[in-house]
C-alpha cells in the first residue's frame, strides 16, 4: 500500500473536510489527482501534483466542491454554509441554495420597480446601468442588521441623486450579500475552485459572485482580466497585479466597471 503525506495543518477546515471525506469513504489515491492551475496571461492550464503521494489542500478542495451534491453535507459540517451557494454561480438545478436565491430574486424585483417609477425604461441602457449599480450595492452590503456606513459613497451618492433613496432602504432592512466584509480566504470561500485556479485570487472570488447576480437579472456584463486603464486606479497607490478581475458592463458609449475587491464602481 502506498504512503501518502499530508501537506496541510491538522484542525484546518481543510483537515476537517479531509476527515468528513474519509468517513464517507474517499481515499487518498482518490484525492492524489492534482489540481488545475490557469495562468490567464498565457492561457495555459496545468495540473500539479498529480499522483505525487501527497495531498494537498488544493486537491482537497477540488474533489470535495466538484462533486459538492455528493458530499455538501461533509463541506456543510466542516467548513460553513458559506461554500455552495457561490460554488455553482447561482446553478438553479441545485436546491441547497433555494432561499439564497429567493432573496436575489426578490431584490431584482423590487430593483426593477423602483427604477422603473424613477422614469427609466426597461429596454435602456441607463435602467440597466442602475439596475447593476444597485445588484453591485446589494452584493456589496453587509448582511442583515448590520451598518451600511462603510458602503462607497459615490456608489450610494449615484443612487441618492437618481432618485433610488428606495432602494439603499430596502439594502439597509433587507440586508445584501457581505462581500464589503470578505477577507481574502481560499479555504472558506464560496468560488474556491476558481480562487485556487487563480492564485487564491480574492478579485475572481467576487467578481464571480456579482456576475451571477448580473446573469439572474439579465445583465450581460464580461470579465476583465488586468488592468485596461491603469491610471483609472491610481487612487488605490498599490500594485494590484496583472491578474486583477473585475467586472465591465457596457452602458451608453460607457465601459462602466465593477470592482468588488477595490470597492469601486465607475464608468469611464
């Protein structure tokens, strides 16, 4: 029988779910298979550590959330209930993510209402513009009960002034989605797969999580891997990378991007 290392701490989540894993009968070879890595400059897609005798967290986690229908119940009682949802972008074939995905809808609906009573039409770009800034906001806002001081004032200025004051309310009472409170985590957080796939990439984290909401309310955004205008972040007087991802969504001869980990929304 061959030996196998385990490379990760004992009592980390990762440990933890290695364990539910091998009490559902998950043994190491079939853990020992590698995981993806994706250097987007090059688009190019490796996989490291295949049958190496070592398990890693990466593989882990990549076995456990590819098949998470089979073992959300091991995922669920030993790293939170904050992996599925984001996991599968929204996926409505699954059902774990039934209320999460009410609450979404809910809010488009009512998003939808309010700008609708602000004078803008569906079919425009402006009503779309608003209708993302909004999802952005709701993404973006801490969860029930908690403050939305922290929250970007010119985001929350452009609601004020386009009369949607309704709608920072309704974020307010409701709650959104608390990616202003995320840290950086690729054990815990809900896209792991594609984190690990990205050097634990905080911006792809979230990014992801806000075109899914986009894609539930129709909104065509792309993703923008580095940096198109440089100087649009100087601000930030840090070097974010190459591999930065944000959002961008087209509105009335306007690029306008989304960037959850910088929180900032702008067009430019």
């Amino acid at each position: 029988m061959p030996t196998y290392t385990v490379t990760f701490e004992k009592e980390s989540p990762t440990w933890n779910l290695y364990q539910g894993l091998k009490k559902d009968g998950v043994k190491d070879s079939d853990l020992d298979q590698g995981y993806p890595k994706t250097d987007y400059v090059n688009k190019k897609r490796t996989t490291i550590g295949k049958n190496d005798r070592k398990i890693q967290k990466e593989e882990v986690l990549d076995y456990a959330l590819e098949r998470h229908e089979r073992y959300r119940l091991a995922i669920k009682g030993t790293m939170g209930d904050v992996i599925p949802w984001g996991l599968d972008d929204l996926d409505p074939k699954t059902d774990f993510d039934h209320d999460l995905r009410e609450k979404i809808s809910a809010a488009i609906t009512y998003f939808e209402e309010k700008i609708t009573q602000a004078g803008h039409k569906k079919d425009k770009d402006r009503f779309k513009e608003l209708l993302a800034v909004s999802l952005y906001t709701f993404a973006m806002a801490s969860k029930k009960n908690k403050s939305m001081i922290r929250f970007p004032k010119n985001v929350m200025d452009e609601l004020t002034k386009a009369g949607l004051k309704d709608i920072i309310s309704y974020i307010g009472k409701e709650g959104g989605l608390g990616l202003i409170d995320f840290k950086s985590d690729c054990e815990l957080e809900a896209t792991a797969l594609e984190a690990l796939k990205n050097n634990c990439s905080e911006c792809t984290e979230m990014s992801k999580i806000l075109y899914a909401l986009f894609n539930m309310a129709g909104l065509k955004a792309k993703f923008i891997y580095g940096l198109p205008k440089p100087e649009f972040y100087k601000k930030f007087q840090k070097d974010i990378g190459e591999l930065h991802v944000s959002l961008a969504l087209k509105s009335n001869e306007k690029i306008r991007i989304f960037d959850c980990a910088l929180e900032l929304s702008d067009a430019k």
